[in-house]
C-alpha cells in the first residue's frame, strides 16, 4: 500500500477551491460534498496509484504527473514506487491552463 503526501500547493490550492464554493457562490453544503469526494478519490489511489492517466509532464525530480478528474478540477499527482509514496502536487480548475 501506498503512502500520500499532500504538498503544500495543493493544501493551499484547496483551502481556495473550498473558501470559493462555500463563500463566493454561498454554497458551503457544496464544497463540504466537493471536499469529501475528492479526498475519498485520493485515498483510493493507495491501493490503485496508477489508476489514472499519465500527461507526461515531468517533475524536478523527473516523476510523470498522472491526471484524476473529479467534477469540475484536475489533480496532479506523483507516484514514486521506491519508496511507496504517492505527491498530491496541485488542484486546478479544469478549464485553467495547467501544463
């Protein structure tokens, strides 16, 4: 099983995503559920770390970043096999230019 790290991009990137949805659009029920399930998405990935695509795009330390998409933001994530870890990097917007 695969252990997951959080960078500190992506823990901001989602405090954004949440104070967006829950108190510009004034849906916090919203967010709460959005949260939920990309967390969930994420813990699934200590069993299955490959389970989504790869995009190519490369890391400083030359790992390929996979691609999950859940609603309406794409999740960037690193696996590194040797030491059974897998770097949730970054949470964007899906229609934002993220390459």
């Amino acid at each position: 099983m695969f252990k997951i790290e959080f960078t500190d991009e992506f823990d901001e990137e989602i405090q954004q995503v949440y104070n967006y949805i829950s108190y510009k659009l004034i849906e916090r029920e919203s967010a709460n559920r959005l949260i939920s399930i990309i967390y969930e998405r994420i813990s699934n990935l200590q069993m299955f770390p490959r389970l989504y695509m790869k995009i190519g795009k490369l890391d400083r330390l030359h790992n390929e970043y996979h691609r999950m998409v859940v609603n309406n933001y794409i999740i960037l994530y690193t696996v590194d096999d040797l030491n059974k870890k897998i770097f949730i990097s970054h949470i964007y917007y899906k229609r934002k230019n993220y390459l």
